[in-house]
C-alpha cells in the first residue's frame, strides 16, 4: 500500500468526503485497488460566484476582492449610453501590485441628429482567469458618467 504525505490531498479527502475526524481517522494509504483520481487543474473548473454591476456615475467601486480568498476575473464589460458629448469609461484592476487598464472606451459625441439612446460596449472574456490581487478594487472611473460596468468571476479559499 502507498502511504499518503500530501497533507492537502488528505485535507481534500476529508473535505470532499466530509469525514467526521472525531469518529473516525482520515486515510492515510491507499489500497491496491483504489485509483485516486485528482483535478489536473481545479481553477478552470470552479464555479462563478461573483457577479456585480453598476449604472450610471462614474467614478465607481463595482467590486472589492476580499483580503482572506484569491479572486479570478472570468468577464468584465463596460458601457456608456446617451452619448451627447466626448469622452471615456474606464475600468481598471490591480494585478501584482500594478494599476491596469482591462476596458477603456473612448468616443465621440453623438451630436444633434443623433438619436438619444445612442450606445457603446466593450466586454473581455479572457481564455484563462485573471487572478486580482487580495483586498483590490475593480473600479470604473471616466469622463463620461453614463453608463453600465459589469464583472463576473470567482472566490478560492485558501
């Protein structure tokens, strides 16, 4: 029999199995038979938890991630309305310690001939999660104050 010393893959099997530790022991070998099947990479297969969006003024907190969980970025997306004058909306994140631009819109005015309910929209999905830094904040700021700002994504626990 093969003896476990990963003490995360232990702390897993009591979590998955919801062993009760004071009836019983969690295992620690595992038998000729039993095949351990493991996640190669358990990130990509975790379930957004976090959705949040704000309307109208800018400048704007749409989320802070919190300082005790990891926090992956899987969409964001940024729009303005009624365009009737030049500007921009912004949507920065902190990523190792570094302010980054994700969104920026720019645009121009509509003018008089335009119709009111005028619109712009960017939105990213990226291929992989983006891990934010802890205690961070998504924020949408800007010249233009009309508008929509959306995220979605996840919490890990340590």
């Amino acid at each position: 029999m093969a003896t476990i010393y990963n003490s995360d893959l232990t702390k897993e099997l009591v979590a998955g199995a919801k062993i009760q530790q004071s009836k019983e022991l969690p295992p620690t070998q595992l038998a000729e038979k039993v095949v351990p099947v493991m996640e190669v990479n358990p990130k990509l297969l975790r379930v957004c938890n976090i959705v949040r969006s704000t309307q109208g003024i800018a400048p704007t907190n749409v989320y802070t991630v919190p300082t005790n969980k990891d926090f992956y970025l899987v969409s964001a997306w940024v729009a303005v309305t009624n365009i009737d004058n030049a500007g921009e909306r912004v949507m920065t994140v902190t990523i190792d310690n570094q302010a980054q631009i994700l969104l920026q819109i720019e645009h121009e005015a509509a003018g008089a001939a335009a119709a009111a309910s005028v619109a712009s929209a960017l939105s990213i999905n990226p291929a992989f999660p983006i891990k934010l830094d802890r205690g961070s904040n998504i924020v949408i700021s800007g010249s233009h104050a009309k508008g929509t700002a959306g995220i979605i994504g996840f919490t890990v626990e340590d």
